[in-house]
C-alpha cells in the first residue's frame, strides 16, 4: 500500500464509522461526528491534545460563521410566526382562488415563509392550514399539502440562513449574496415543478384521502387580548425578503463601486449576513412586534421558542466544522486536491453525489452537508474557476436526495398528513428525489454561464 493514500484511505474509514454509528448504534449526529473526528485524528498518529485541538479550532472556526447567521435567522422567524405575520402571508396567498391555483399559491407562500424558517417550524405552521383549504375546496389533503412541503423544502435545501446551504457557504467561503441570487434563479423553477407540476402527476398514486377533521393543532396564532392591531401583511413580506434583498444589493453594489468610498462601505455592511439579518430583525421588532401591541416580554418569548430547536443544529454543525479541520490535519485535503484533476467526475457532480450518498445513509441533510463539506473543500483549490457558490448548491441539493425511513423530514410529513408509509414514499420521497435532480440541472446550467 502506497504510504501516501493512508491518510486518504483512514478518511474514508472515518466516513463509514461515522454512517454505522449513526445508522447502527442510534447515536447522536453531534457524538457520532466528534468520535469519527478524533479517531481519525488518532489512527493519522496526531497526539491526543493536538486531536483535541484541531477538533475545537474547526468547531469553533464553523460556528462563528455559521452560528450568528442560523441565530438572527431563527429569531426572525420566531417573531415572523409568533406576531401571525407567516399566517397572514399563507392567508393572503391562498385566499378564495380557484381549486386550479392552490397548488401553486401555496407552494409560493411557502417558499417566502421558508426562508427565514427552520424546515419542521414552518411545516407545523402550515399543516392546519392546509387542512383548512382541503376541506374547503375539498381536495385530497396532498393536493394541498404536498406543494407546501415542496415550496418549504426548496428553501431549506438551498437558501441562506437555512443551516446547510450556510454551512457550505462557510466551507466553501462563498458569497452569501451570490448564494442567495443563484439559489434563487434555481428554486423558483424548481418550486413550479415540483409543487403545481408534479402534484397533479402523482395524483394517482395519493391513495384513499385522509379524514380532514383529525387535524393536528399545533401552537395557535396570538391570543386577541395579546394583539391589539393586526399585522400588515405589507411589513410581514418585507420582514421576510428583507435579509434576501440586502444582501443582494450588497454584492451585486461591490461589484460596480470603488474602494474606499463611502458607497463600498454601505454595500459591504449590506452583503455581510450578520448586518443584513440584524437589520431585518430589529425591523420585524418594531414593525411586526411593538406595531402590533406585543410586549417586550412577549417578544422576547418568541425569539426564544424560535431559538429553542438549534441548539442540537448548532453542535452538529461544529462537529462538523471539526471533521473539516481533522481531514486537513491529516493533508487528506492535499491529497483530494492532488487527485481531483485527474478525476473523471466534474466536481459540481461529484459533490452532489457526496451529498447524496451520505444523505441516504445518514438521513439529515444538515449532517450529509457537515460531512460532505469536509470532502468536497479541496476542490475549491483543485479547480480556480469553480464558482464556490455553485458547489454550494451542488452539494446542498444532494443533501436533499432520497429521504427515507432515516430522515425525521419522512415521518412528519407521514404522521401529519396520515399516510402509510408506502403513501409517504410515492409523495414525499419522489418530489425530493425530483427536486434535488432538477436543482442539480438548474446548478450546472448555471456553470455554463457563471465562472
């Protein structure tokens, strides 16, 4: 065996360990990730307190980009759902329209409520809604429901501050802005697809319709006496495209100003995430918040209840961020560099596929990107005229791939909308299969034009 391929060779065994770990022993995706990290570390003959060390320099070095991002971006949705401006968004999209138009209503009201949301707060949110306008309509609920889920989906799998596409934003020292505006370009055709195209296409495969009036209720809107004055549905758009927006003037206003004037620094503070997402939640305090008669104490409940689901995302992603350093501790990112430009397999390709793998194995789309990212870096090097921020969305999108039995995503969307399992897998499991293919398409349509 060549000496220079063990590192390599420990990396891919660090992988598998990390899979049956987690798939086999049940253990936590925050665990599994640091033991796979600091066993590769050993079997590389690094010294346990300089293991150590690179495991907490990668971790730390991860959260402090992604960290403050995921945070504001978790507190903006908090004050968006618990102020009932997400609720007035749904509401005004899907409205009195016709049957023909609730697949794609829906799916759109989804897609701007994603944004700023984590995937299983925002699905909750909507499911009595989409419960509400099958009844009315009387729809099968998965006419309904599965384009809700596709327009949510669509969101988490590809825009920031959503935590993958921002851990690989991180990863790949991509700009959050071009992120965002080539996410964008991808997921709205993708959303059209997968949501109003593809739902009346597995009509036939939905099954007997579910009973509508077992619907789950989950946390209700604000009570009357807390609300003096309803939400704008005005401000609640604002509130959420407002992050999107600003970074986006920000990179695209760089890219046409000078140095050094005092219009570089406004649309740098814009294309810096953290700023931009200060801005908008500041904005939703006083515009969704003081505006509508919350109470400081009020507000601060609904920030922390949106915080309350990231504390295991934050770890996770860390221990992720650990597993990068590892792998460049052991030069195992030297060698993928050294190799990858005489590999067949373009790289967008080859870090969807990664993705994609580990997500069938490990079932998180959060942990596949953490694991992948580790993997995937080196191409940066390897290839100077790869858009970083398209292998952003080539590895996010195949973290979407196939979601099963493993995958927390499979049985919510199962037990909510009362489906066997066999249903789950011809909805659920397809129109993800289908969005992370078409995202690859839109992602390498787009390398033909961007460099």
């Amino acid at each position: 065996m060549s000496t220079d391929l063990t590192p390599l060779l420990l990396a891919a065994g660090a992988i598998v360990v990390l899979i049956l770990l987690i798939t086999k022993m049940k253990l936590h995706p925050f665990l599994a990730l640091m033991i796979a990290a600091l066993g590769l570390g050993f079997a590389n003959g690094i010294a346990p307190g300089e293991t150590a060390e690179h495991f907490q320099t990668g971790f730390g070095d991860a959260l402090s980009d992604t960290g403050p991002v995921i945070g504001l971006g978790t507190i903006l949705g908090g004050i968006l759902l618990g102020s009932g401006g997400a609720d007035r968004i749904a509401t005004a999209f899907i409205g009195a329209r016709p049957v023909k138009w609730i697949p794609t209503a829906i799916a759109t009201a989804a897609l701007l409520i994603g944004m700023p949301h984590l995937f299983d707060v925002s699905f909750v949110m909507l499911v009595p809604l989409v419960y509400a306008v099958a009844k009315r309509t009387g729809s099968h609920l998965l006419f309904v429901g599965l384009p809700m889920a596709a327009g949510l989906y669509v969101s988490h799998g590809l825009l920031p501050p959503h935590p993958a596409p921002t851990l690989a934003v991180a990863a790949y020292d991509a700009s959050t802005g071009l992120t965002i505006l080539y996410g964008l370009i991808i997921a709205i055709p993708v959303m059209i697809l997968c949501g109003p195209v593809l739902t009346p296409l597995l009509s036939r495969w939905f099954g007997p319709p579910p009973d509508l009036d077992k619907s789950p209720v989950p946390d209700p809107g604000p009570a009357a006496d807390e609300q003096r004055r309803p939400v704008s549905l005005v401000l609640a758009l604002i509130t959420v495209l407002l992050p999107a927006g600003l970074m986006l003037i920000g990179t695209l206003g760089l890219t046409v100003v000078e140095p050094g004037g005092w219009a570089h620094v406004v649309f740098e503070a814009c294309d810096t995430p953290v700023l931009s997402l200060l801005v908008a939640v500041v904005f939703a305090f006083f515009a969704l918040g003081v505006r509508s008669g919350f109470g400081l104490g009020k507000l601060q409940k609904m920030a922390a209840k949106g915080l309350g689901p990231v504390g295991a995302i934050i770890l996770i992603l860390g221990a992720g961020g650990g597993l990068k350093e590892m792998l460049s501790a052991t030069e195992v990112d030297k060698l993928i560099t050294q190799y990858a430009v005489h590999w067949a397999v373009p790289p967008l390709l080859l870090a969807w596929l990664t993705a994609a793998l580990l997500r069938v194995c490990l079932g998180s789309a959060t942990v596949a990107t953490a694991a992948a990212t580790g993997i995937v870096a080196p191409l940066v090097a390897a290839y100077p005229e790869l858009s970083p921020e398209l292998l952003v969305l080539a590895t996010a999108s195949g973290a979407v791939m196939l979601s099963h039995v493993n995958d927390s995503g499979f049985w919510l969307f199962k037990e909510y909308f009362q489906l066997s399992v066999a249903q789950t897998f011809r909805s659920w499991t397809l129109m993800l299969s289908v969005q992370s293919v078409l995202s690859l398409g839109g992602v390498l349509l787009l390398s033909a034009v961007v460099g």
